[in-house]
C-alpha cells in the first residue's frame, strides 16, 4: 500500500529525549519513502548540536543561531513544505509506525477533518489530559493552585475543562488539542499560516486550533491510536517557564479575548 506524503517536524533546545526519540523513529520510519523527519535546533549547547549531527543522515537538521521560540521552529520546518501531512512532534514523544499510518488513514477516509490528535499516554500506560474543552483564566489558575482542597472543590469542573469524560470508542470533534502531537493537512496549515510566532511557548496549540474552528475546520480526537509522552509538565516546576507561561497566556487572551469563568 503507498501511503501519501508526511513530513515529521520537531523542533528542540536541548531537549533530554530527543535522542532516543530520533533512535525510535529511525527504527520504526527510517525506511519510510513517503515519511521525511525535519528536526530545528533553537541554538542549543555545542555538546547537544554535536551529538545531533549524528543523525544528519535519517533526518534534516537545521541549527538556528537564536531561539525564537516553539512555533517559529514549526513554521520554519512546515511553510515551505510540499508534504501532503504536516506532523507537529514534540522531542519527548514515542510513537509506532502502526499508529502513525492509523492516523494518516483516518484522515484519508474523512476529508472533512483538518487536524487530528490521538491518545497521550505516560510511560505508565496512564491517560494523559491536555485537551481542552474550553480557556478561561479561572481554569488555568485551578491548574496552578497548590492546595488540593481547591481543586477537590472544583474537580467537576477541571474534569470538563480536561476533557476527562471523552469517548474512547469513536472519533470525537474537539475543540483544542495538545501540540505534542498534531497531525494537519499541509495545505490546511499554510492557508493559516502556521503557528503564531507571538507566543515563544505555551498557547500556540491552543491558539491554532481556534484558528482552524475560526474557518469550520474540523479537529478530531481518535482514541484508537496512541503516543507515549515524557511529560514534564515545566510551567509547574521552573520559575522561568512560569514567567513565559504567563506571558503567552497574556498574550493569548488579548488577541481572543479575556473569558475569566
């Protein structure tokens, strides 16, 4: 069976998974024709830029002098590609060949859908929550509050926020999925032109998705195929992370409106 045309996009700053993300995809795609991985460094360490250049063979590589951010690495990679699929691919992601070419199938039966994500999981097999159903600034202050008793209070709420009560036995239209991993028609993210390079990280996922259902574009959730996802869950644990967070929430809220409940 020949499968259409994919590119892999993933863009890293010294990213501790990358490697043996890039071992996995070699072994599960490297003799893939149709399948062409395009890996943007954000300026990383000399050491990290050295050990990456050993995969210059299964993958592009380009080194950028400057980090500017999740989505410019994205676009740059994706603007000018004449792939039929666009993969948005985090360097903490493990994914099968089997449930890649799932994914491209689901698409290829159902024009309608212009962005697809599948199941996240933890190393543990466990679910992992990042889509969401709706962004208000009261949710997101849930999610960093540190008291358990407040979010015991307000479980319901980030349950549906969370998307927890989701279907898995059908394909589900959502409203946002997580940019660990998105499959999207290529022409589809060149008419929109890409990710918003405003947000340096944090929100532009978001921020796409409203995009697409700004246009009637359809994006869809399939529980039947999977990814397993080093989360490291950073905005919660780094102070300077925190701080972009914050600033991309900011930002993303000025540009679609400040919704507070």
């Amino acid at each position: 069976m020949e499968h259409p045309t994919m590119v892999i996009s993933i863009v890293t700053y010294n990213s501790k998974h990358i490697f043996d993300v890039l071992d996995n995809l070699e072994k599960e795609i490297g003799n893939e024709p149709n399948i062409r991985v395009a890996v943007f460094d954000n300026n990383s360490s000399n050491e990290f830029r050295n050990q990456l250049k050993q995969y210059s063979d299964f993958a592009k590589i380009t080194f950028y002098h400057e980090n500017n951010g999740f989505g410019f690495g994205h676009n740059y990679n994706l603007l000018n590609a004449d792939e039929k699929y666009f993969l948005i691919f985090n360097p903490d992601i493990i994914v099968t060949k089997e449930n890649l070419y799932n994914m491209v199938t689901v698409m290829e039966n159902d024009e309608s859908i212009a962005l697809l994500v599948p199941k996240v999981l933890n190393e543990d097999g466990s679910i992992q929550h990042l889509m969401r159903k709706r962004v208000t600034v009261f949710d997101y202050a849930l999610r960093f509050i540190p008291f358990d008793f407040v979010k015991k209070l307000f479980a319901k709420r980030l349950a549906t926020y969370e998307c927890r009560d989701i279907p898995q036995d059908r394909l589900v239209d959502i409203n946002m999925g997580s940019g660990c991993f998105m499959l999207i028609r290529g022409d589809i993210y060149k008419e929109i032109n890409g990710f918003d390079e405003r947000y340096f990280m944090y929100f532009e996922d978001t921020d796409l998705c409203l995009m697409l259902k700004k246009r009637n574009r359809r994006v869809v959730y399939t529980p039947f195929s999977f990814v397993v996802h080093f989360y490291e869950r950073g905005s919660h644990k780094n102070w300077k992370l925190f701080k972009i967070f914050v600033k991309s929430m900011v930002k993303f809220f000025n540009k679609w409106g400040w919704k507070w409940v």
